[in-house]
C-alpha cells in the first residue's frame, strides 16, 4: 500500500499576489513570506528595510503584523503597534488589532483587509512610542 502526502499550497493567491496586495495600500513598506509545511506564512512591517528602525532591528518597527493563508483561508495570528507607554514604569504600550479570519480569501478582500489594517495604523500614528518614525509616506 502506497501512500502519498501532498503538502503542495492549494491557495487561491500566491505569495507574491498576497505581498502585491500589501504594497497597494502599504507603498513603501516591507512583507516577508515563506512556506511552511504547505501553509503560506506572512509578516508584514511599516519599514521598508533596516536603515528606517532604530538600530537597523526590525523588531523595532512599530507594526508587527503576522498572517497565514492555508487553501482558501486567511488566518491573522497578530497586529499590534507599539505605542507610547501608559504608565512611567513601561517602556512602551501596545495597541491591538482585532484578529480576522477571512474565508475564500481574493485579491479584493485582501486589499480591504489590508485598508482596515491601515486604518488602525493612521489612528495610532500620533501616539507612536518613537514618534521620528514617519509613516506619512506608507
């Protein structure tokens, strides 16, 4: 008996279309993809490269944005931005995004979540924890 394991993605929208759909709303900012067992995995950035974060880290970018597309099903596992702290004893805050799931996931839907994302983003813009970051052109 043979048994065959086909972990092939069977998204509706490759990698590239997924970061493509990024770059419509987000011009100059970063997406990062990689394939995992079969699952498309993303993390999205407000930074185009190293040299716009403190110390060139991109964990210092204020947006951390990391989804998944498996079939036809895209999963957000986190959205945050990281904020000016609410308390004196805090480094910084964060802020949260509402998780979505979005079914039989398309070109369109995906900018639309993306247009929400960035929503949340210009509404936290003047509260960001290091406010020389200037997300005006992104």
């Amino acid at each position: 008996m043979k048994i065959e394991i086909n972990i092939a993605n069977t998204s509706p929208l490759s990698k590239e279309e997924v970061v493509s759909c990024w770059h419509e709303v987000f011009h100059n900012s970063s997406a990062h993809a990689q394939t995992i067992m079969g699952t498309d995995h993303f993390s999205f950035r407000l930074a185009k490269d190293k040299s716009e974060v403190p110390n060139g880290i991109m964990d210092n970018d204020p947006l951390s944005y990391r989804a998944s597309i498996d079939g036809s099903s895209w999963s957000e596992s986190m959205i945050s931005m990281l904020v000016k702290p609410t308390t004196v004893n805090l480094v910084y805050s964060s802020v949260k995004l509402r998780k979505k799931t979005v079914k039989n996931v398309d070109h369109q839907k995906l900018v639309a979540r993306f247009r929400e994302v960035r929503k949340f983003v210009m509404d936290n813009a003047h509260n960001l924890k290091n406010p020389l970051f200037d997300i005006s052109n992104k």
